[in-house]
C-alpha cells in the first residue's frame, strides 16, 4: 500500500489563510491545484501557502498530495477556504480539503494512489462515511477536480471506489429513517447517537431542518453512530474531574473532537447551568 508520507509545514497561526476556526469535520473535499507548471509540487504549494499571496485572497486547504509525498498544511480541526463556497458554506467550513497536484514532470497516477490512500485514511480516523467525500465541483460548480472529472486516468467513481477497497468492511455508510409525527432533527440525532451538524450534512436535501415531514426518508450516518455519552453525561464527568477531559483549551478541542461544535456548545451550557446551581 502507499505510504502516506506526511509532512506538517503549518501556516502560521494569526495569517489571514488561517482562520481557526472549529471544523466539524464531516466532509472530504478533493481537488486539483490546476497547476500543470515543471516543480508545481506539493513543496511549492506550502510555500505558496505561507506566502502573502494566497495570506490576501485568502486561500488555504488541508493537505496536498503529489507523486512523492504528501503536506499538511492546517491542522484537520481548522476550517479552510478552497471550496468558493463562502466563509459558512458546507465546504469551507466543515470539510478537509485536498489538493491533488498536477505539475507536468510528476506521475499523476502515483498521486492519485497516495490521495486514495490519505482520504481513506482520514475516513477512518475522522468516522467519515464515504457518500461525504466529494468533488469540489459539488459546492460551487467549479470544474474541480478536473481530470478526474474527464476521466483522466480515472473518473470519480473509480477514485471513489479505490477507497471504498482499502476501507473494505469497515467502510462507513447510511441508513435511512422514516420521520414519524412528533419527529424533529434534534430529536432523531440524539436518538440515532450524532450529532445534528452530522444529521444537517448527511441529509443536504433538507434546507430548514425545522419543516421534516412525516414519511420522509433522512438519511442516518452510522459510520459516526458509535454509542456515545449523552451531554448530560459528559457534562456531570467534567464537573466531577472525571474522565480525560482536561481544562481549558484542550478541553474544547476535545469535546469537539468527541461530538462536534454543538455537542460542545451544548456541554458547555450544561456546565454553566450546574454551576449556577440548577
Ligand atoms: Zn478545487
């Protein structure tokens, strides 16, 4: 299997490319840099990357990929801006962006086969399900990733289908669930253990996740349905000192880590009210 040879060369933190803000992490998004110049390889992008240049636009994703190795430019918990979606739009600001390189003196081939071998990876570890990995193309119209848009060596099912190998049994999918009267979005999340940014991304279709009719079908992501504790739960660990939570900031990073920013947000509410005596 391909090594994934990973190197973090980090924007620093405080430039305009690096806004840090909270990514919930439920989406892959794959490009290709466009750039077909000799010596446009993943080196020459986290420099560009560092630079003022792209610190003005601003512009930044997660990691690139060429023939030989692989960079990370940002921290996957960061949200990035590569997806012309706008600074809220679903790819920015919850997916991990990649960008595929394309100089003309690298093996394209051998690029692919090291970005399948990364977006599996990341599937795995951030319990993506595989329908979430998706074209730039999807967020704003872009023709992005092009060549593999064209079939050029593969298509996008291909591309999608050499992860699902490496993923295997393993592989993350959805189930889908009948709304019921009484039903709402909050509701069926914390029924099915997700969180509802999960819910909301796994179900597009759904614009106000305040109007779901009865016999409509949502589409449950159980690659992220582990059983989880509830944010009662984890609220009365952290006021006990129980558990692995840690303080502040770590704490956040790690509640957000565990169940996303609302799961977050809503421990933390939690806290202030047991803490208020209620
Ligand atoms: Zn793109």
């Amino acid at each position: 299997m391909t090594n994934l040879n990973i190197t973090q060369d980090f924007i620093p933190q405080g430039r305009r490319n690096r806004p840090g803000q909270p990514n919930p992490m439920l989406w892959i998004t794959i490009h290709e840099t466009g750039n077909t110049s000799r010596g446009a390889n993943a080196r020459a992008h986290a420099s560009y990357l560092g630079g003022n240049d792209a610190a003005a636009i601003p512009i930044a994703w997660h990691y690139t990929t060429d023939d030989r190795e692989t960079i990370q430019h940002l921290p996957e918990n960061e949200t990035a801006f590569h997806a012309g979606d706008g600074a809220n739009g679903i790819g920015n600001a919850q997916s991990i962006g990649i960008e595929m390189c394309i100089n003309s003196d690298g093996n394209f081939s051998q690029t692919i086969d090291r970005t399948v071998a990364l977006v599996a990876d990341i599937c795995r570890r951030r319990n993506i399900p595989i329908e979430n990995i998706v074209p730039h193309n999807r967020w704003n119209g872009a023709n992005c990733p092009r060549n593999i848009r064209a079939g050029n060596p593969i298509n996008w099912n291909a591309f999608i289908g050499r992860v699902r190998a490496i993923l295997g049994a393993g592989t993350p999918s959805q189930n889908t669930y009948k709304v019921v009267r009484g039903d709402t979005m909050t509701g069926i999340a914390q029924r099915f253990g997700v969180t509802l940014n999960a819910l909301s991304a796994a179900n597009p279709q759904i614009t106000n996740i305040d109007r779901i009719n009865v016999g409509q079908a949502i589409n449950i992501p159980t690659g992220v349905a582990t059983p989880r504790k509830t944010v009662e739960e984890v609220a009365q660990e952290i006021w006990r000192g129980q558990g692995d939570w840690g303080n502040d900031p770590q704490r956040k990073q790690r509640l957000i880590d565990y169940g996303g920013l609302e799961f977050r947000n809503a421990v933390q509410r939690r806290l202030n009210e047991i803490a208020a005596g209620r």
